[in-house]
C-alpha cells in the first residue's frame, strides 16, 4: 500500500505593522501653496509662475525714513477714523509679501530697514517683525549702503539667485542726508553680478511723483530692475489693456511685485494682452471684492 501524501498547510503571509509613511514634505507645500492662493484671491496666471520664485533667496529692504510718517487716505471710507501713515500701509504690505514668499522659501526671507537692525528669516508678521514696524520712521534714505549690505551678506556667486524688494517714498540720501543717486545708479549698474543673478524691484509708496521720477526713468534704461506702482495704477494700467474682467486682486498685485523683474509676460501686462485660458482664478480662490482708492503702497 503505498503511502499517503504529506498534509501541507498554507501559511499565512506575513504583515507589516508599519504605520502608513506620513504626507511627503512636498504634499504639504503644494497644500500650503494651494491655501496661499485661496487666501489671497492669487488668479491662475500669477499661480503658475509664482514657483519660479522658488529659485530666488528673497530680500526686502523697508524704507524707515521720517518721511514715511507723512499721512495717508489710501481706502480710507471712514472720516473719524484714525489716519494712517505710509509707514502703516508698509507693514500692511509686507505682511502679504512675507506670506507669499515665505511659502515657497522655507527658510522665510530677511527684512532689512534704512535705520534699525533686520529682521531675518521671516514667515509672516512675527513678533519680531512687529516690534521693529512698533517704532516710528526716522532717519534719512541711505538706501545704497543697505542695498550693499544686503548684497554681501545674501549673495553667492555658487548658491541662488537673489531677487530684492525695496520700498520707498523718495530719493536715496548717504547716511548724513546728502542726495545719493548717482552712489545708487551705479551700484544697480556694476555690482550685481551677471545678467539675471540679482534682480531688483522698487516699490514705490508716495504720490509725489516728483520724488520717485529717477525710477521711472532707471526703469528703462536699467537691465534687471522693475519699478511697482500702488495697487489701484497698477490695476487701471492692466485693466486698460486686458478689459474689465481681467482678474487682479491685491495678492495678485504683490506677485506682480515680486514676479515682474523675473517675467517679461508679468512685467507686460500693461502692454500686451494675454492668452485667454491663462485667465481666471484658481479653484479654490474667493471672488474678489476690493475696491479703489488712491496712491500708496498698501494692502487692505
């Protein structure tokens, strides 16, 4: 009688008791950068291009002179109101420039001042960066001096590129008052590497065009720098090409701000429409709501 066959008995296979890999840090920028642009009312187009800034170590240099105390009415609807200066527009301003660049810059970006210590590694208006706004503007615009500093302590010619941010309401002085345009123009035209490795934008916080008509003309006639105006002339001039339902928002204002040296296709949306399907906002962007009002460098 031959033997009966060995029994064999399936073993089970065996199971991890690893936890699920949490969320890469990837999958939480895209949802930070997607809360970003509902948060601000971002439109599509500035959506897409705002990862380019990605490549960019951010700077803001924050003008601190007296003169940023002079008052404003910019979107003032109530007259019992207290007035607000330019220096309180300013710290409105950059509370979304940090918010927008900080997204896509983990380390957050600096902020340095004309006549008090810098602020540095900033992810939005922090206790730090209070402080140094609770102090009022006084001092003088040594803008060149401070545009050097930053451009020493930020800039390697191995490591990122360096895109700055200055907001000012007039003229660059030297430390002791005297004007100092010419010290400036040649900073921005011989000290700032090779083409495209230190683009600087200037946005401009007065009404007195006076003050701030070396930019414009610096605009021109200087490679890698963009000159900002406030929001409501930067919406009209947009407007008076792309048509009325252009969307512009003032989170799309602040991408303008930061993306227009970089972006020939941001830099010209006073001048050349744009392809219809890059129009729009995002998904999860609200409907925008903001009004108009007068000059400054403000958000509300």
């Amino acid at each position: 009688m031959s033997a009966l066959p060995e029994k064999t008995i399936d073993v089970p296979p065996s199971y991890t008791t690893e936890a699920t890999p949490p969320t890469s840090n990837e999958d939480a920028r895209l949802a930070a950068f997607a809360d970003l642009v509902a948060r601000h009312e971002i439109s599509r187009l500035m959506a897409m291009k705002l990862r380019r800034l990605e490549a960019y170590d951010i700077a803001v240099i924050a003008d601190d002179s007296g003169s940023m105390n002079t008052p404003s009415t910019q979107g003032q609807t109530d007259p019992f109101a207290r007035s607000k200066t330019r220096w309180d527009e300013l710290k409105s301003t950059l509370a979304i420039v940090t918010d927008i660049a900080a997204t896509l810059d983990e380390d957050g970006i600096d902020v340095y001042f004309l006549n008090r210590p810098p602020v540095r590694n900033v992810t939005g208006m922090n206790a730090a960066l209070e402080s140094a706004f609770a102090q009022k503007p006084a001092g003088y615009t040594p803008i060149t001096r401070v545009l050097r500093q930053v451009i020493r302590e930020k800039w390697t010619r191995e490591g990122k590129k360096l895109l700055i941010l200055i907001a000012t309401d007039g003229q660059p002085t030297t430390d002791s008052g005297e004007l100092d345009k010419h010290g400036l123009k040649h900073l921005l035209m011989h000290e700032r590497g090779g083409k495209g490795e230190i683009p600087i934008a200037f946005l401009v916080c007065t009404d007195d065009d006076s003050e701030v008509d070396y930019l414009n003309e610096w605009d021109t006639s200087i490679q890698d720098l963009d000159v900002i105006d406030d929001y409501i002339t930067e919406k009209k001039q947009i407007l008076r090409v792309q048509g009325n339902g252009f969307p512009f928002s003032r989170g799309d204002w602040v991408c303008k701000m930061l993306l227009g040296v970089i972006d020939a296709e941001i830099d010209g949306l006073d001048e050349r429409r744009v392809g219809s399907a890059n129009v729009g906002r995002g998904e999860t962007a609200r409907t925008n709501t903001s009004s108009g009002g007068k000059k400054d460098c403000v958000i509300q």
